[in-house]
C-alpha cells in the first residue's frame, strides 16, 4: 500500500529507478526520472515513500544519497 499522498505504483517505478541507476542516487535525481517517466510527486511524498521503503529493508539512506538493498518483490 502506498503511504499516503503518494499514488499508487510509485513504490515500484522508484525501485526500479535505483535498481537500474545500480548505485546511490540522490532525491532530485529520483524526481526527475519519475517525471521523464510521466510520474510527478512532490519531494515530501517522495520522502514519505522512502521512509517506507527503508522501514521495510528495500532501501538504506547513505550520505550520498538512497540506494537499493534488495530487489523489489
């Protein structure tokens, strides 16, 4: 379920957006691949669907950015 004010299918195009870049990627890099690929979201509901994806091990936060610790179910 997708946190709230986050469109659903969202979690799964930002999976797939860190798994292709293969390493770290910063916030407003992820935004702008969501939005090359018809996808706006704001930074705060980017936030929130980050917070999700690291609560439940998908991803980890680095100082250089977000990155990808398994694959996306």
């Amino acid at each position: 379920m997708a946190p709230s004010g986050v469109p659903p299918g969202l979690r799964s195009a930002v999976l797939e957006i860190l798994r292709s870049a293969g390493g770290v990627l910063r916030r407003r890099k992820i935004l702008e691949a969501l939005e090359q690929r018809g996808h706006r979201l704001s930074l705060a509901g980017l936030n929130r669907l980050l917070d999700e994806t690291r609560r439940d091990g998908a991803t980890e936060e680095t100082p250089d950015g977000v990155r990808l610790l398994r694959p996306p179910p």
